[in-house]
C-alpha cells in the first residue's frame, strides 16, 4: 500500500537537482510526514487549506530504503507514516498536481495518483 507526501513545487525543483527529497522537517524532527490514502484529505485540509502549488507524491513503501514508522506523536489516536531518512527520487511512484477546490478545501485525490 503506497503512502503519500504533500509538498510544493519549489521543494519539487529542488529535490529534483539534488536527486533526493529531504525536506525541513527531516532536519528538525527527524522524519518526512507522510499520509496513508485515507489521511491525505484531512491533511491537506488541516495544513494546507488554500495552497494552490502543492504536488502529491505518492511513494512505494517497499522501494523505500529508510525506515517507515507508522506512528501517533500527536496524540490524535491515528498513526501516521514517517520516513526516517530522505527519499530518493527512485523511490516516488508518481507525483501529481494537488489543487484544491472552490473554498481551497481538498476533497479528492487528484486522478492521477
């Protein structure tokens, strides 16, 4: 089962030059936030309702070399998967256009993931 990142395309362009994906929070927090299909919607809504440059990565958790931990740190009683390393590019699936919809509220997938 594919897991999912929401990121812009400024953090796109630049993973696509170094050839990795390794955003801030990695740094800061140790892991790379990521949804399963179910959880991608209610992210989007919660953190990034409005936002009109964002792309949907959709990673296969088997090519992943880091470790993925599915796990709850905010106490919301719903585990999340992390990755605990960058991402190689070989790693990602698909990427997609994720555009909100009237109102800026998310509330499909895009039809290419």
């Amino acid at each position: 089962m594919n897991i999912y990142h929401i990121l812009n395309r400024k953090q796109w362009g630049e993973a696509e030059k170094r050839g990795f994906y390794a955003p801030d929070s990695l740094e800061k927090g140790g892991f790379i936030h990521c949804s399963t299909e179910k959880q991608v919607i209610p992210t989007a809504n919660r953190r990034f309702r409005g936002s009109k440059d964002l792309l949907l990565l959709v990673v296969n958790p088997k090519k992943v070399k880091a470790k993925i931990v599915y796990e709850d740190l905010k106490g919301i009683g719903e585990d999340h998967p992390h990755v605990y390393g960058k991402l190689l590019l070989s790693e990602i699936e698909s990427i997609a256009e994720f555009k909100p919809e009237s109102g800026g509220h998310f509330k499909r997938l895009p039809p290419q993931v």
